[in-house]
C-alpha cells in the first residue's frame, strides 16, 4: 500500500472557502479517477507556520496506479487548485510504504 500525501498551509483569509472546496470538489475529482482506493484529511495540530496546515492522505495499491494518476490525472487537478488558491496555499507532496 503506498500513501500519497499532500501537506498544505492555508492562509486563513481563504481558509473555510478552500476547505469546503477540498471536501466537495476537489478530493472528490482525484477519488473519481479511480486511482485510489481511500483517503484521510488530516489537520496538522502545530505546524510553526503562519496559517492552518493538512495532510491529506490517499491511498493506492502500488506505484504503478500512482504513476498513472500523477501522468494522467494530477496536473490538470493542481492547476485547478493553483488557479483558484494561486499562492494562498502552499503543497509539497511525500510518499509513504505502509510496511505493516
């Protein structure tokens, strides 16, 4: 199982506006590619950054199913998030092995 997770710092002028947009729209639009099979949002409780932070994991089988969604799939739906949030939001993205 490997985990994708994407950890983001919100700016909280926009921060109610992009949550409500991550749980309706956007996670929605990657779990609709079918190339994962769960996902978590998590909320970072202290970051030491300025603004609120999240964690949100999702989870596929193996790295050939994440290969194919971050080809296919992720920069259409980064440039969405990147179009409506610009520099509001800050990403960086790490992957995880669940060994057990």
């Amino acid at each position: 199982m490997i985990i994708y997770n994407v950890t983001l710092t919100v700016e909280d002028e926009i921060h109610d506006d992009w949550l409500q947009w991550m749980k309706s729209t956007h996670i929605p639009d990657v779990m609709n590619t079918g190339c994962f099979e769960s996902f978590k949002i998590c909320r970072v409780i202290k970051s030491g950054q300025d603004g609120r932070s999240y964690a949100i994991q999702y989870s596929t089988k193996d790295m050939a199913t994440l290969h194919k969604y971050q080809v296919q799939f992720a920069p259409k739906l980064q440039q969405e998030h990147m179009a409506r949030y610009q520099d509001k939001v800050l990403a960086f993205r790490t992957l995880l092995e669940v060994i057990d």
